[in-house]
C-alpha cells in the first residue's frame, strides 16, 4: 500500500484528506497536536477502511516537532522484505490556523507561531519529503494554500502567498523527476478553521460563498493525480482568483481585510 502523510489530520480538511485517502485504500501517517483526538481519528479510519495509521503528535511551531516529523518523511524504505515505516508518497502539508485579530492589535508571538507552522514548517516538511521522493521517482506533495494569498489580508494572506509562489517553484524544479507538487487554493470552506479563531461564518460571507469539504478535497486529490499545479475548486473561486490576479493593487488593498 503507499502511504500519505497529513499535517493538521485531526480535523478539518485534513480530516477529511485523511477519510478520502483511507478510503482510497492508502495508509497514514496523521500530524497534528492533540493526542486524544489524533487517536480517536486513527481508530475510526482503522476500523472504516482496514488501513495502517500511524499518529504522530506534533506542534509544527516548535522546531524539535518539526525535526521529527521530517526525520518520518526522509524515511526512503529499505530492501524488500526489510522491517521498518514505509516510505510516505503523498505529503499533505495542511496545517494552519488564523486569528481574529488585527496585526497592531494582536500578539506578535501569534503571528510568528502562524509563520513558523505555515511557512518554515511546510519548507522543512517538503524538504524532508522529496529528497526521499526524488530518489525513487515517485511522490507528490499537495500545499493547502488560499485564495487569500491574492489578496492583502495580512500575515495569513502573507503565508499562503508564499506557499504559493513556493509550491510553483517547487513544481518546476520537480520537472522529470516523477514527482510532483500542487497548490490547493480554496476559497470559503465549510470547516473548524474559522470557528476555532473565534470567526461566525455568518460574519464573513453568504452561505452561497461557501464550499464543502469533501468538494475541495476531491477536487484536490483529483488534480494532484493529473499533476496539475494550481488546483482552485469551483468555478465561482476561480473567477474570484483571475479577478484578484487582475486588479491593480490598490484596488485589492481598498477591500483587504486582515483576517
């Protein structure tokens, strides 16, 4: 079986990456901070699917955290036959969070934890992964990025700027090499992700602005087996996208919003 691994699988897309790839028939490797709940979901997908889950308990804000994840990822497989953790084909680096607060207002320890798990954690974790990948021709990498990363809603928008701008660069350097690196750009996503930041739904868009999570992760899936590397699910995002991609910047910057 190929195994995947996924940053942040305990809930939210990554959750719902970990059911669709169970059920896809790959085993996993689940990454997230919570123990109990890292448990609980690698139970119901053992028992769902029959397939392997290892869980590893990580807060990718913390450099030790991010040392071992990667050290999981570098793992290239021994010799048939030989014991030991199979080598990881698909790497999901999906973890992230935003906050409710205004870069002069908040803490600037939130803003460097949100780089630090969403940028320097997806360069290390990627980095770790290829090498292994490159070396025996076949993987891929998918990098949940956001349509927000088009837009100037601060140190998140910045993040995910350069997860983009990153993951493009990497699909180039992978060029013949059998791997291969996507960028999922979602738009509103109906998930834990704005709760958690203490953000109503109702406060940031209608309800037809919003996409379920089993669309944009089929979606996602879909494009990262066709090798495509800009994966943005639905036609209403994609507009959106090609509207932010066109306007000048300070029209961008007269509707930006930090969160």
């Amino acid at each position: 079986m190929s195994t995947a691994l996924i940053t942040g699988g305990s809930a939210g897309l990554g959750l719902e990456f970990a059911r669709q790839l169970a059920a896809d028939g790959y085993d996993l490797v689940l990454v997230a901070r919570d123990q109990v709940r890292l448990d609980q979901v690698a139970e119901e997908l053992r028992t769902a699917h029959g397939v392997a889950v290892e869980v590893l308990p990580a807060d990718l804000s913390l450099p030790d955290d991010v040392a071992r994840v990667a050290q999981r990822l570098a793992v290239a497989g021994g010799s048939p036959g030989e014991d030991g953790p199979d080598p990881v084909v698909l790497l999901v680096n999906n973890a992230g969070f935003a906050t409710n607060a205004s870069f002069l207002k908040g803490r600037v320890t939130t803003e460097r934890r949100g780089i630090d798990v969403m940028v320097r954690a997806v360069v290390e974790l990627t980095h770790a992964a290829v090498g292994q990948m490159v070396q025996r021709k076949r993987g891929a990498v998918v990098n949940v990025g956001s349509v927000a990363a088009l837009t100037a809603g601060g140190t998140y928008a910045a993040a995910k700027a350069y997860v983009r701008v990153f993951t493009e660069s990497l699909a180039v350097e992978l060029k013949g090499t059998g791997v291969t690196a996507t960028l999922l750009s979602p738009g509103f996503t109906h998930t834990e992700f704005h709760a958690r930041a203490g953000i109503p739904e109702s406060a940031i868009v209608p309800e037809w602005g919003w996409l379920d999570a089993a669309y944009v992760v089929r979606t996602a899936l879909a494009d990262a087996r066709r090798g495509v590397v800009l994966s943005t699910p639905s036609v209403r995002y994609k507009i959106a996208s090609a509207v932010l991609r066109a306007a000048p910047r300070w029209a961008v910057r007269a509707v930006g919003k930090y969160r």
